[in-house]
C-alpha cells in the first residue's frame, strides 16, 4: 500500500499534442495515479503500466454498469439523452456476455473474409478519385481514411445508402461537447426507425439480425447500433490516419512494406500498437476497495487503462519508440484486454490492410504537404487522431 497520491498536473496542449510523454513520465513516477483529465470535472486513476493493465482489464472489481455503483445505482447521460446506454462497453455480465453474444457473429473470421472484396472495391473507387485530384494537397482523412470505415459500418448495419452521408456528418460532430447530446439524440431516433424497417422487412445485414432477437429490447438493439457506428468508425479513422502518418515519417519501414507487401499484417499490428488510435479505455469504477500493483484505489472511484501508455511501456516493449515491423507485438493492448477486447479487431484490421495495401503501391511519391511539427491532433481524451493530414500523392504507378 502506498501514501496518499496527488493528482498529477496536466497541461491540457502538451496531453493532445504529445500525450505519449505526458504518459511516460507518469509510467515512471505515478504508475497509477490520480488526474483530472482534460474537459471533465471528475478526477479519474491511471493506469499507465502495461503489467497493472493486463490486470486491471482482467478485474471484476472493475465494472462498467453504473446500476453497479457502489451504495446506489447511477446513470449514464445517454440514458436519458436518447436512450442508447445499454451496449456492450457500458454493461457487465451477465448482460454483457449475452450482448456480446448476438453481435459476434458478425465479427468472425469469415464474416470479415467476405467484407473484403467491398472494402477494396471501396479503397478502388476513393484511389481514383485521389488521382484526379493530381498534383493539389489533399487532406487524406476526408478523401479516404474516413469514407472506408463509415461504408463498411453502413454495409454491414444495412443503413441505406441515401443516409450514409447524414451518418458520417452526424458522428463527425461527436466530438464537440456542446453537440454530443443532439448526436446521441438523433442517432438514437434514427435508428429506431430503422429498426422497426428491418423487422418489417429484414435483409442480411446485422441490423436485422438484432431487430429479428426476441431476447432484446429496442433500447438494446438501438445502443448496440449506436455503438458499432460511434466505436467502429473513428478508431479505424485513427488507425488509417495515424499509420499513413508513421509509414511517412518512417521511411525505411515504408520502403520494406512497397518491397514486400508480405509484410503487411505484421506492419499494421506495429502500427496499432505505435501510432495508438485510442488513448485509454472507456470508464471503470471500483465496486470495492481494489488493490492493483502496490497501489490501493478506494471503492467508487472512477478508473481509464491507459493502453496507449501500456503499449509504450519498455519492460513489454523494448525500445517502443522505434517502428519496427519485426517486433513481436502479439500482446499489444490497441484492442484491449479480457472481456471487452474490441468486437470489431478482425474488421479494423481487414480494413487497416486494404487501406494500406492499396494506397501505398498506388501513389509511391506519397509525402507530407506539411512538416510532422504543423500536424495538429484532435482535443479529445479519449480518441486519438489527427485534425487532417494533408499530404501530396507525387507520381502515380
């Protein structure tokens, strides 16, 4: 057990822009510590070692159910602000097990295998559309880190298609506090109404599949909507955007993958644990007095696992600030840990590896229009991805 912790400073331009040092001198003197995390009132613990994240990601003591809450059931905004509380990251067993249970299946192997073919007819169509753009700078978040995710998420929600441009303007605004609400509101309302389509006349797509459940209630099948569109699109974004931004600023790992694009599936591993598309997990509290490491986190206090920082960590990772394409990163954390390992890892991977498989051979004189100094990231905690990137193609192959 350990004295009284402070809470550790934070400056709020030195988190966004260079949250990786913030989290490494907080790894090396308060591993687990108190911080008020920028735009919140409440004070939250840190877990910034990968060890103690293993653990705490593995920790029942640690829950997501606010009707948990230690003394007295709380609840979460979205609950009354459109109603879309009751998915997978804000449930616990048993309700989280069987969630997870009727959304898997859209999420296997093969399920994944058979998206392929749309997401690099997709990747196809937004390359050509990059070529007419010849030599001007584009911003390679809205020309294709973006459109990727949001049409595979729609393709496989079965959202028509004359909605798909709403949607994506509509989570794009997610960001901004002041309109979260309205976003949650209006998904919510949305896909009420979709659902209620789909069990008129169901297709294919997972959306009728959980209209089609007798087990769940529209504010499940609703939350669950809302959350594979909000958790499915911006970290994909960020993995896209992030990992295009590395390879540019590596360019001896970007001249092996044009080399040998057998290495792909290794490289977008090292990119998801390098380039982090997520700072930290959603929110946990403690239901008990929880000891992780040498650290005792009183009962009700509300907890992040600081993955970013775990998969910095150098007693998991040696050298971690090095790309390395060689490196074994088969523990890496960008996806989570136990029971809340991210549903969606095989799609973002699939998608990780079009994008980048195509782009790169596509456009070899690839470069930043920008120096890396000028590159601004988002001013959100939880997420973390780039404002633009704007970029020149060069030649074309």
């Amino acid at each position: 057990m350990t004295d009284a912790i402070l809470p550790a400073s934070l400056d709020e331009e030195s988190y966004f822009q260079d949250s990786t040092r913030f989290f490494a001198s907080l790894r090396e003197s308060q591993p687990i510590a108190p911080v008020r995390l920028p735009g919140q009132t409440r004070i939250a613990w840190l877990i910034t070692r990968y060890a103690d994240a293993r653990l705490a990601f593995a920790d029942p003591r640690l829950a997501n159910d606010l009707h948990r809450w230690p003394g007295s059931a709380r609840s979460r905004p979205s609950e009354s602000a459109g109603g879309v509380h009751a998915h997978l990251l804000n449930t616990d067993p048993p309700d989280h097990t069987r969630l997870r249970r009727l959304v898997q299946k859209a999420f296997t192997p093969r399920s994944v295998a058979r998206l392929r073919q749309r997401a690099e007819q997709t990747v196809a169509v937004l390359l050509d559309d990059l070529a007419a753009a010849g030599d001007e700078v584009v911003d390679l978040l809205d020309a294709y880190a973006r459109p990727l995710p949001i049409t595979m998420l729609c393709d496989l929600l079965g959202i028509p298609e004359s909605d798909r441009r709403m949607i994506s303007a509509t989570v794009a605004d997610y960001d901004k506090p002041e309109r979260a609400a309205r976003v949650t509101q209006k998904l919510g309302a949305y896909f009420d109404e979709l659902i209620a389509v789909k069990r008129a006349k169901p297709g294919q797509d997972v959306l009728s599949g959980l209209a089609g459940e007798d087990g769940l209630t529209n504010v499940e099948a609703r939350s669950l909507a809302f959350q594979l569109v909000m958790a499915g699109f911006d970290t994909t974004v960020n993995l896209i955007g992030n990992g295009i931004l590395a390879l540019l600023t590596h360019p001896t790992e970007l001249a092996r993958l044009r080399a040998d694009p057998s290495v792909l599936p290794a490289a977008v591993e090292e990119l998801l644990r390098f380039t982090n598309p997520v700072r930290h997990s959603t929110d946990r509290f403690t239901t008990q007095e929880t000891t992780i490491g040498d650290v005792v986190i009183p009962q009700g206090e509300w907890v992040f696992i600081v993955t970013s920082s775990a998969n910095y960590d150098p007693a998991q990772f040696p050298d971690p600030e090095r790309l390395d394409f060689d490196r074994n990163t088969s523990a890496h954390l960008a996806f989570g840990h136990g029971i809340h390992y991210c549903l969606g890892a095989s799609l973002a991977r699939m998608e990780a590896e079009v994008a980048f498989g195509a782009l790169i051979p596509r456009f070899p004189g690839l470069s930043l229009a920008v120096s890396p100094e000028q590159l601004r990231w988002r001013a959100v905690s939880l997420m973390h991805g780039l404002e633009s990137l704007p970029v020149r193609l060069g030649a074309r192959s």
